[in-house]
C-alpha cells in the first residue's frame, strides 16, 4: 500500500532526480580536469540516513554514481568503529577499494543531511582523478602494483571538514604527495561544493514537504523500482544459465596463472528472485592489480547490466533509479576470486575486467531473452599520459572507446564506451591544447566489421604523437579474443597497440603496459575492437550492405568476402 498520495509523490520524485542533475552539472561546471569536464567520469547521487541510495544523476557514469551507498555505508562503519559521530558541518573523504569504492582514484566526498538535529540522508559526489600519489604517473595504465599500498594514498573516512572546520593537515597530505597538484586538488574542491549544493537542495526539499512525506515518497519509489524489477525476472523461465568469457590478463607473462582468465557467469532464475553466482572465475592474482572489489566494481557491473536487459529505457521509460531495483538481486562470488578478491590484492586496473563481466552476464541472459541483448562488446582501453613541464607533473587521461555488438534489429554502436562505462571521448581540441600530444588521426577502422544480419560496432584508430618527452601507461583488454558472434553472427575484431619510434620502426605491445617513457616525436597508435555481429550474414540486407560500402566501412571485395549469399 502506497505511503503517500502518488502526485506529491510523483513531484518528490522529479526534485529528488532534479537535485542529483543539478550536482552532477555543477561538478562539471567547476572542475579543472577533462576527465570530470568532458568525459563525465563522476558520480552524484543522494542516499538516506543509512547508504540506501535515493536518486543518482542520469549523466554521471554507472560506476561512479553506482557504488555510492557501498561508500556510505562503510563510511558509517568505519566511523562507529572509532567513536566518530557524525555531525553538522562534516565532510567526508573516503576512497577505500575494500570499503565501497570501485578502486583509489575514484574519491568520494559525503555531506551529510541534518534536520532539526537529526541525520536524514547523505549528499556525496564521487570522481576519478588524474594521480592519487601511486608509483607510477597518473590514476589508470598501474598494471604492475603489487598490492593496494602501492596503488595509491588510502582515505578512510576521512573528515577533511570537521564541523565546518576545515582540517588544513589533510590538504598539506594531498598535496604533498600526489601529482598534478593544482588540477586533482580543484577537482576535490568542485566535488565538496556540488556535495553541499544536493545537501542544501535536500533539505529544502523536505522543509517544504515535511520528512515524513518525503521519506514516504523515497520508499514508494524504491517499491515500484523493485515491484518492476522482480516483474521482469518473474518473466523469465527457471533454471540456471552459464556463460564463460575470458580476459588476456598479462599476455606477456610466463606465469599462465596471470594470463587468458575466465570469468564465469549462472544466472539461477527462481520465480521473482535472481542469483548471480560467479563460481568458476579464476583464481585473485595477488600481485597484479586487475582484481575487482566485489562491493563496488562486480556488484555494480552485475546490476547495470541486469537493468539494462530486464529494464530497457525504451521499452520501460524512465524508471526511479534507486536501491529498490537491486533488492531481488542476490550475488554469489567465493572469496579469493578476481571477482572477490582478499586485502591486500591490488585492484586499480579493475576498469576493463569489470566490463568483460559486464558482457559476460549479458552473454548468460542471451539464453533467456536473445532479443534483449547484443553480440559482444569491443572492450575498453585507458591510458595515462604524463610529463615534466618547468619541474612540473602534467597528467592526462584517456579512455579509448569501445564498440558494442549487434543487437536484434539494430547494428551495433560504433567507437563508444560500452556497457558500466559511458563516458564520453575527450575532443582533440581540448587534448592539444593542455598537453604536448598531437591527435594524428582518430577515425573508425576500415575492413573490421563483424558480419551478421545486425553488423558489429566498430572500433577506432587513435595515433597519439609526443610532443615532448614523455611517459604512457595503459590499461586494457581484446588483444587475444575476439568479441563473441550471436544467433550466427561472426565474432568481432581483436585491438592491437604499436609504438612507432622516430626512426620509423615499431614495437607490438600487449594490452597491459606498465609505465613506459616515450621520446618526442615518437607515436602511440591504438586500434579499438570491434563489437561481434548479430544473427546470420546471409540476413543482411543488400541495402545495409551497400550502405556498409558507401559509408567506406568496407570495400566491396570486403562484402563480397564476408556477405557471400547476398552480394
């Protein structure tokens, strides 16, 4: 039964939705870095008294904004644990990968919400940012930390506001110790001033419905979000359905225990409930740092993709995002596992092993609903690009787009981010005019299109060239398995990475590399994968294929070859 009348409701609803839009907005507005300016990798949500997560800003990244009860929630623990109550005036820092956060780099900050002396929610925005003081340059591309010491300054609920109090000893920390001081430190300023604008926006909000009301609006949306959610599995048959991908891991290393890992997915489908059991993923591999924590990374690419499959905003329309929606979910990963790994493990390249999760859950669900879902994606790739300018750090980073596959009656989206990511590229103005790289070329492949009724997302071409000396590391993933095909549909492409040297040679590098200095002149060249087709080639239209070739994705050779039945 409704606690409240379902128009005030309703309005509640759209201001809670208002207020995380206006912060993520506000963030976006202040911040120094393109990584939260232009690619939008930030989070922003609203949650109760107790971590339950209210409303998240629709533009934020899922694994920002989705973690963000996890990191209230042990907020909250780690607090009780040292006898730290919270108060008026707080400010919260916290970036614990084993306490809520997908991994370091990505620092929340939590006000929370008091009326009339009484705790009633949590206003937080969370961020990536460009070095958190790891031992190498930059926050991603750390493939070689052996363990989460070596990852990176730890924040554990840490008031760098102290009943308004600001604590000088904690900013003196910051930038003592991370680089690129001026752009990660106004990054953290942005994010407490969009922190306390939700707070401000919330409070308003319930003095002018009263708490009760809204707090009654709040768990009718989280009912309606679970009722649709259990709807959805309820129409699913029972049983249980596996799925197997595999990540590359460290292709260049002996050891095959570091190398070509399965995740393994069963969905167990029981009347309205779903478990989640990734039994039979490989083994943690404790001194390499592509583990995921599994509250804050796995949990969140589990739900995501559940959502998206069971919830279409097509079909659904805009549903309350909301802690409601995860309530019929249960998760089930053994301890010591890539997908639940033990501290001190490392966990910061856990970016690209969290989304081939991500299309491995997808690829359990095409037994159950193959018209809800797409082919394999063309997984991700991030890289940190740093140097010395007058004695000081420049860090840049960059998330390289994937593809997605093809899906029933579309083809599949090409050079995006794909599935937890979705963030947007970074425009090659904004790169060259910060850091010494020039953009050589950035277009889709050619002759890389998975064949299939619904064709393959393509992947890009990125040529970075060093204008200066520098430095790269790169996280990533698709360099020995090709995007699974669908319903008859070819696999995708694989990615490649080469270094062109000054003299015209080159160098194949595997998709993990550790930090590497490069000299100017020197070019980074990075092929993206494309996403695997969808149903038979012999499918395709004529019209789609000739449009193929028109648009210049193929050659007509190329056609002929892969569309052999219809050319």
């Amino acid at each position: 039964m409704s606690r409240i009348d379902p128009v005030t409701g309703a309005v509640i609803q759209g201001a809670l939705e208002s207020i995380a839009l206006e912060m993520g907005h506000k963030l976006m507005r202040m911040s120094y870095s393109s990584i939260i300016r232009e690619s939008e990798d930030f989070g922003a949500a609203l949650t109760d008294a107790d971590g339950l997560q209210m409303c998240e800003c629709k533009m934020s990244t899922p694994l920002q904004s989705g973690p963000i009860p996890g990191y209230v929630r042990n907020v909250l623990e780690v607090l009780a644990e040292r006898n730290d109550p919270v108060r008026p005036g707080d400010v919260i820092m916290h970036n614990d990968p084993y306490g809520g956060a997908s991994h370091g780099p990505d620092v929340a900050f939590c006000v929370p919400v008091f009326f009339e002396d009484q705790l009633i929610g949590w206003s937080v925005t969370t961020a990536h940012h460009l070095d958190i003081g790891a031992l190498s340059p930059g926050s991603c591309g750390i493939v070689d930390a052996v363990d989460t010491y070596a990852e990176g300054l730890q924040f554990k609920a840490i008031k760098v506001f102290d009943e308004g109090k600001r604590n000088d000893a904690v900013w003196h920390i910051l930038r003592a110790n991370i680089r690129a001081t001026d752009l990660v430190v106004g990054d953290m300023e942005a994010q407490i001033e969009a922190s306390r604008i939700g707070a401000a926006r919330l409070l308003d909000l319930v003095e002018r419905y009263g708490l009760d009301a809204t707090m009654a609006a709040f768990h009718d949306l989280m009912d309606y979000s679970e009722r649709l959610m259990r709807d959805a599995i309820r129409s699913l048959p029972d049983g249980d359905y596996t799925a197997t991908t595999k990540i590359d891991g460290y292709l260049d290393d002996p050891n095959p225990a570091r190398r070509e890992l399965p995740l393994v997915v069963t969905l167990k489908v029981r009347g309205d409930d779903l478990v989640v059991d990734l039994t039979g993923t490989a083994p943690q591999v404790s001194d390499k740092p592509i583990n995921m924590p599994f509250v804050g990374t796995v949990d969140c690419a589990v739900w995501l993709t559940i959502r998206s499959i069971l919830l279409d905003t097509v079909t659904y329309g805009a549903i309350p995002q909301n802690s409601g929606l995860t309530r019929p979910i249960e998760i089930v990963a053994p301890k010591g596992c890539l997908v639940n790994p033990i501290f001190p493990a490392p966990v910061i390249a856990r970016f690209c092993p969290g989304n081939q999760l991500a299309d491995t859950v997808m690829k359990a669900f095409a037994q159950i609903v193959p018209d809800q879902v797409s082919a394999g994606i063309g997984n991700l790739r991030v890289v940190a690009l740093s140097g010395l300018r007058d004695g000081n750090h420049w860090v840049h980073m960059e998330i390289m787009e994937g593809s997605y596959g093809g899906r029933n009656g579309l083809d599949g989206m090409d050079a995006v981010d794909t599935l937890y990511a979705n963030t947007r590229n970074n425009p090659i103005e904004d790169i060259e005019s910060h850091i010494p790289i020039r953009v050589d070329r950035y277009e889709l492949r050619e002759e890389a299109m998975a064949a299939g009724q619904w064709r393959g997302g393509i992947g890009a071409i990125r040529v970075f060239t060093f204008l200066d000396e520098a430095g790269f590391s790169l996280e990533g993933e698709g360099h020995a398995f090709e995007p699974w095909g669908f319903e008859g549909g070819d696999d995708g492409h694989k990615a490649t990475l080469t270094l062109m040297h000054t003299d015209g040679s080159t160098t194949e590098l595997p998709s993990k590399v550790p930090y590497f200095k490069v000299k100017a002149g020197e070019k980074l060249i990075s092929t993206g994968p494309s996403g695997g087709g969808y149903g038979a080639p012999a499918l395709r239209s004529k019209e789609a294929i000739a449009r193929d070739v028109a648009d210049g994705l193929i050659s007509e050779e190329t056609a002929k070859r892969i569309y052999p039945d219809n050319t």
